[in-house]
C-alpha cells in the first residue's frame, strides 16, 4: 500500500482526529497556525512564569510569600509591564525555537510509531513509550536553541533582585554576558537542562500518550467504532490528559529547576564561575531543602495550566493543519 493510501486509509479511523500523524499534515499550515496559536497562549501563562522565577531567585521576602502575594507585590510596583516581564523577547525569540522543536516531535514520534510495531506491547504502552521517546528526542534537539533564550528572559523578569548584577534590555544582557563569560555564559545551565528536562519531556508526553488512549478506550471508543468523539469530547479528554501529565512532571522537575534557573540568573555565588553543585549548596544554606521547592505552587499551576492548555491548542492546530483531500 502506497504512502498515500496509509495516509487516507488512517483518516477514516473513529480515532483519526485524536492522534494526527506528520504524513497528514500541512506543514506550513502547521507552523503559521502554531505561531499565532502557542503565541497567544504563552502570553496568558507568563505572568505565572515571572512569579515562579521571581520566587526562585529570591533571596529574602519574595521566596516566603504565597503566589498571589508575589503576583500583587510585582504588579502593585510595576504595573503590567512588570508582570510581562521578558515577554517579547520570549515570543518573538520562540518562533524559531518552535519550529525546530514540533517538527524533530512530530517527525520523531512518526519513526517510533512505526518502529514499534513490530514488538508485542499493549497499544497504551507503546503510544507511551513513542510519545516519551519523540519528546525527549524534542527536548534535546531544541535545548541548544532555547537554553539561551532562557538565561535572557529569565534575566530580564529578575532585574533589581539581590544577586543579579546584568541589567539592560535583551540585547545588553547578551552582550554584557558574552563579555563577562563569552559563549558560556549564554549556556549556563545547558547540561543540567539536557540531562534533566529530556527525561522530564519524556515523562510528559509519555504520559500524555498512555493517558489519552486509556481515557478513549475507558469511554467505549475505538479506531473500529462506529462513532467519532465530538470536538468537545477530543478537548476534553485531551485537557485532562495533559493536566494529568503536567502535574506530575511538576512534582517531580521543580527542584531541579528551582537549581536551573537560580544557576542562570544569580551572579554573587562568591569565587569562581557558578556550578549547579555551588548553586545547591547557597540553596540549602539559605532556606534548607525545602529551598528546593521554591515557587512550587506557581510551577505546579504553571504546569498543569500549561499542560492543559498547550496540548488543547497544540492538538487543534494538527486538526486545523489536515491536508485537503
């Protein structure tokens, strides 16, 4: 059977529209919708991130407060531009970022899928085990472009705090940075990241693939069924099986990100360069280990949030993407 046809014989399935593969979408369709599309949501979510960060690199004050004291602190001294800190930068800069990084996802989860046909697993384990594998694959690929990308935005929603000394729009803390600690100083934190948050990512979507194919099936459907779910039902399902993946990649990653972005932002960590290993060490000394869990509430939100409302619009733009027949 030709490409084409697997593509056509696919679409007809009850379950077609749940799980788009790459073969069935328009590219360039994909990537336009997906940028207006995850623009706009970033833009609801970021003021969730700025708290978190705020909270995180905190030395006093802010790191003991709840969310929502945190979120009227900032919004009560800086107005609108303070809650939206690094936005700009963040959007405009994640368009590139966004395209290398669904594109080694989609690709990556095709070539698993196929793979992972010829081994005797139950359907749910091998949509999990496809799913974590392109995700982490994702992760990877994309954290050379985003790591960066990180460090300036996360510097510019923590200007003025104890233990920041780069201050300056974007283009001043990359320059500023590069001739402090040259290339490096952009990458702080990549390691960590790569070898943290790909298994994190893997988890996430691993979970995501298990949980919506065992939600479908819990609700009677099959690709043989003779119904198809209602764009309520695919959302709905979708959004329950992202917050469920969000909240549990929270509970596990927010340490190590709580050390990720207090060793990208924080400049007075005394002699020499920062390492993830100095970054832990002020990090118990000032707040014990729970000190590891700063911000944990925002995170966790921020991630359930964001799980929900990522994967709804994410699977959206794959349904508004199909290539015409």
């Amino acid at each position: 059977m030709s490409a084409e046809a697997d593509v056509a014989a696919s679409s007809e399935l009850a379950l077609a529209d749940t799980d788009i593969n790459w073969d069935r979408l328009d590219k360039t369709r994909f990537h336009v919708i997906g940028a207006v599309l995850f623009t706009a949501q970033s833009g609801l979510l970021h003021p969730i991130a700025v708290v978190k960060t705020r909270m995180q690199v905190a030395t006093s004050g802010l790191s003991h407060m709840r969310g929502t004291s945190v979120f009227a602190h900032i919004f009560k001294h800086d107005g609108i531009p303070g809650i939206f800190r690094g936005f700009g930068t963040a959007a405009i800069g994640a368009l590139p970022g966004r395209v290398l990084a669904l594109t080694s996802l989609e690709v990556s989860k095709n070539v698993m899928l196929k793979y992972t046909e010829r081994f005797n697993m139950a359907e749910a384990t091998r949509l999990g085990v496809a799913n974590g594998v392109a995700g982490m694959l994702s992760n990877l690929v994309s954290c050379v472009y985003y790591v960066p990308l990180d460090v300036v935005c996360q510097r510019l929603m923590v200007q003025d705090l104890p233990g920041t000394t780069i201050r300056g729009g974007p283009l001043d803390i990359i320059q500023k940075l590069m001739r402090a600690e040259g290339i490096r100083g952009l990458y702080r934190g990549f390691w960590l990241t790569a070898l943290t948050q790909s298994p994190a990512s893997a988890l996430w979507w691993g979970t995501y693939g298990a949980a919506q194919h065992i939600f479908w099936r819990s609700l009677g459907y099959g690709d043989n069924s003779e119904k198809k779910p209602s764009q309520i039902e695919m959302a709905t399902v979708q959004a329950t099986a992202g917050m469920a993946a969000g909240a549990c990649s929270s509970v596990i990653t927010t340490p190590i990100d709580t050390v990720k972005t207090r060793l990208q932002v924080m400049d007075n960590v005394g002699a020499g360069r920062p390492s993830v290993l100095k970054t832990a060490k002020n990090l118990i000394k000032e707040d014990g280990w729970r000190g590891f869990y700063r911000g944990f509430g925002p995170r966790f939100l921020n991630m359930s949030l964001y799980g929900t409302t990522m994967i709804v619009t994410y699977e959206l733009i794959k349904r508004l993407s199909v290539k015409d027949r």
